[in-house]
C-alpha cells in the first residue's frame, strides 16, 4: 500500500508557554481525494497549515508527506508539496511571468521547463494571455489563479491551501473552488483545503472538522453528517461546535 | 517527464541563487523611488553636509591617503557603507510587513536548506547595494569625489564582504523584533548610532580628541571595520585587520539570523499566531 499524500499523526503545538493552539491533531490525505479542513476563525487550521508547511516545527507528532517525514528529511517532503497560502505572496512589481519562474527556479526547475510548465498551467487558468502582465494590474481573483499555477509548476502530488479564498468576490470563488475539485479528479493530486466556508465543500468530499485545536470528526461528508445525526453538513458542524461550548 | 528537484544537486542550488538575486534585482528596477532614495540619501551628505564642513574640518595625512584630502573624498567611502547599512535594514526589515513577509514565507517553504536560502537572499541584497553604491560613485565622479581607477575594481570584494554583514545585521534584527511600528524606530536606534558612532564621518583619531568612550564604540563598531575595508579597497589597499573584523561580524551576524529563523525556535511561529 503506498503511504498518503499527506499524513499527521499526534500532532501538538503551543505558541510559547501559552494554551495548546493544536492538540493531538491527526488526519491522512490520500491521492485524488479533496479534503476539506473546517474550522471556525482560530480554530488551529493556520496553525497546522504553518506547520504542514513547516515555517515552524512541533516536537511533538509526526508529519509524512508522500510518506517522508517533514523533520527527519524537510527538502525531499516540501518538493512535493504545492502550497497556497492566505496572505498574497505575488511580487506586484514582477510580471505573471517573472513570478512564476523565480518560483520554478526555488524548485530548481530548468529554465526550459518551467517556461513550458508556467504557460501550461496558465492555460489551464484562462490566464495564458496574461503572463506578460504585472501583477499589480491583475484582479484578485485572478491573482489568486495566478498563485494556483504557481503552486503547480512543480507537479506535486499533495497540494495545500489555506483559506484561498479570502477577499474574493463570488463567481471568482466558485472558479477557483471547482478548478481545484477537478485537479482532484483529473491528475490525482490530494488536496488538503482549510476553509470556514460550508459551500466550498462537494458532497462527495472528505472534511476534517477542527475546533479549538482539536479534530472534532473526519471522514467523507455523508459518514460526518451520519455520526452527527444530521441532515447537512451546516447542521453537523454546528452541532459539533456547540457541543464544544455547552 | 519528471524532473524532481532534489535529484538536481548543485544545479538546483545555482538555479535557485539564480532565482532569488534575479527576483531582487528586477525588484529594484521596478521600485524607481527607492532607487532614487537610495542615491538622493548619500548624495546629499556629499554635496551640503560635505561642503559645508569642508571648511570647518581639516583631515590630516591618514592611511589610505597619502596627501591632504578634502573633506568631500574622506567622506565618501562612509556613505558608500551608509547606502549599504540603510539597504541591508531595508531588505531584511521590509520583511516584518505582511506583504514581505509572505514571499518570505514562500521562500521558507521552497526545499532548500533554510541557512542556503538566507544566505542566497543576503546575496542578492548585497547585489543590489552594489547597483547603488556604483551608481553614487558615479555621480561622486563627475562631481569631483575621484578615486584611482583600478580601485573601482578593487573595491568590490570589499563591498561583497561588507554588504553581506551590514545585511546579515538587518536579517538578524528582522528575526529578532516582534512587531515594527515603522522604520523609524530602526533608524533611531540602529541607523543613526552605527552610522555616527563610526569612521565613516570623521576619522579615529579626531574622535580621540573628543573623548575616550567615544573613540572606544567607534573602534569596535563593526560598520567602522566596514568603512574602513571600503576606504582602503578604493584606494588599492588591503586592511588585513578591517577584513577580519568584518568577516568575524558577518559570520556573528549571519549565525544568529539563520538561528533567528530556525522553524524549531518558531519566531514565524509568534507572527504567525497573528493570522490565525
């Protein structure tokens, strides 16, 4: 059996002496599966992201991506991640083009190659016809795209992605949302998505319901609704919630 | 075709030095205003505080100069290390703003070793203090402030080492201040006493006149051994002792900011509780 995409077993973190913000936090995202991580605001998922990503490091539990442990070997397990994050991480500056080949050069992409990866993935956005643009004059949303190619010039298999989609209008939300769902289903990448949105989630995903540092259910949103004793998966997340605050 | 990074070894690596001063240098020729700021700063000093001191300061025969200089050629080789100090805090310092702070991030997360990828962006804002620096002497040239030749290229190795360690002195600071209101609590506290207490004004002996103290925090100042590296390369000289201390500062520096940066120390970790 080949190890998942993205594994996380006992995880714990507390910002310095301070109140754990995770707490024996475990989860698996396996290849072509899209996995929704849901939490209210403060929950731990930014937390748990920054660690996924490793801007920082617990010492207690075990991160595998594609089975190799982020600690023991950081450089082989980040090569095969693509991460989106939260903050806008484009040089305004820089055209489309210039930022994604200095992203390609970080993953030590030959120029060749990436030339071709960064227009393909381009198209694959609609945004082919932008790449000589700064970044400054594109949208949100399609900056947002823009980062999405980024993340896949690289071709990982697990793909990670904190609240994309913050700060953008509807339809662009609805965009990048099923773009994601399909690079699920046609490439096979596993996709570990934090977000505190109910309507980014397809029925047929896998959710993780995170509240205050701790993981409060897990599995594909029928089994989650089932164990909730509800009908939709609004009503299992409040539920979960509140049985936290009674 | 898969081509997976961490089969690539050394070519990953060049590529990705590639990469990173590539990134900064296009930066800074896009951001015009700071490549003005950077050039208006030193000119400033050279054509008003220069001139007018000229008359107030006589500088004796002092090494590497063989003759009386004015005021304006013993100057210049301090602002040389000013636009080098102010670029090195503003580099490494941009970072504590969001914006900065998330293609910092991105960085972190490329997979590289963490100390390659600090030292590739100490690099490459070294790269660009460099541009500056040329860009002053330049003007310093027509305007009067001229050094041999050949000592425009000799001088730079010695802006090499110096830019890096008045570099590697802002990352460590950007790794070590929780939150920063502004720059100017940089350029009180940091700027301003490293740039005065320093030869890049006046030379040793005059601040021995002054007083003992003074003369002491000037000697040891590390942006003192800087200048004075940069005075002596544009005159064709090496200062053996100037170059130790600065590489000794540099590499002070530098192991503290790739120590700040350690994800296991988890000073991302205290800014990033902010985002959550």
């Amino acid at each position: 059996m080949t190890a998942p995409a993205l594994s996380v077993e006992s995880l714990s973190y507390a910002y310095g002496r301070g109140a754990f913000a995770l707490q024996d936090v475990s989860l698996a995202v396996e290849a072509g599966s899209f996995t929704a991580l849901l939490g209210p605001n403060g929950a731990g998922k930014t937390t748990l992201f920054a660690l996924i990503t490793r801007l920082f490091e617990s010492t207690s539990g075990t991160i595998r991506i594609g089975g190799v442990d982020l600690r023991a070997d950081p450089t082989r397990a980040l090569a095969r991640m693509g991460v989106v994050f939260q903050q806008p991480t484009l040089d305004l500056d820089l055209t489309v083009r210039q930022n994604l080949l200095y992203f390609a050069a970080l993953h030590g992409l030959p120029r060749r190659t990436a030339q071709a990866r960064a227009l393909e993935a381009l198209e694959r956005m609609g945004m082919a016809e932008r790449i000589d643009e700064t970044v400054r004059r594109l949208n949100g949303g399609h900056r947002r795209r823009v980062e999405l190619a980024r993340a896949l010039l690289h071709e990982p298999a697990l793909l990670v992605l904190d609240e994309p989609t913050v700060g953008l209008d509807v339809p662009a939300r609805r965009a990048i949302v099923e773009h994601v769902h399909d690079l699920c289903r046609e490439r096979g990448i596993a996709v570990l998505w934090a977000t505190h949105l109910i309507d980014e989630i397809a029925p047929d995903d896998r959710v993780v319901v995170i509240h205050r540092g701790r993981i409060r259910a897990a599995g594909p949103v029928g089994d989650v609704n089932r164990d909730a004793g509800a009908e939709t998966l609004t009503d299992s997340f409040n539920r979960l919630i509140a049985k936290e605050a009674a | 075709m898969t081509v997976t990074a961490s089969s690539l070894g050394a070519a990953h690596y060049a590529r990705a030095l590639g990469g990173i001063v590539g990134r900064e240098v296009l930066r800074f020729v896009h951001q015009r205003e700071r490549f003005l700021s950077a050039l208006v700063r030193p000119l400033l000093w050279l054509f008003v505080f220069a001139a007018g001191f000229r008359a107030a300061l006589g500088i004796a025969i002092t090494p590497p100069y063989e003759t009386y200089i004015p005021y304006e050629v013993y100057i210049a080789p301090g602002l040389v290390g000013m636009i080098q100090l102010f670029n090195g805090m503003q580099s490494s310092l941009s970072m504590v703003y969001d914006r900065e702070m998330g293609s910092m991030r991105m960085l972190l997360v490329s997979p590289l070793p963490r100390w390659f990828l600090l030292t590739a962006k100490l690099l490459a804002g070294t790269a660009v203090s460099i541009l500056q620096v040329y860009a002053f002497l330049a003007i310093a040239w027509i305007y009067g402030v001229q050094a041999p030749p050949l000592g425009y290229v000799t001088l730079l190795p010695a802006l090499v080492v110096s830019g890096l360690m008045l570099g590697a002195l802002g990352m460590l600071l950007s790794s070590a201040i929780r939150q920063l209101e502004n720059f100017a609590g940089v350029m009180n506290f940091v700027i301003f006493p490293t740039f005065f207490l320093s030869t890049a004004l006046y030379p040793l002996w005059k601040m021995q006149e002054a007083g003992e103290l003074l003369y002491t925090i000037c000697a040891v100042n590390p942006f003192s051994q800087a200048v004075e590296l940069i005075r002596h390369a544009l005159y064709m000289k090496l200062n053996a002792e100037a170059l130790g201390w600065t590489v000794l500062a540099l590499a002070v520096f530098l192991g503290g900011a790739i120590y700040g940066y350690n994800p296991a120390r988890g000073f991302l970790a205290r800014r990033g509780a902010g985002a959550e």
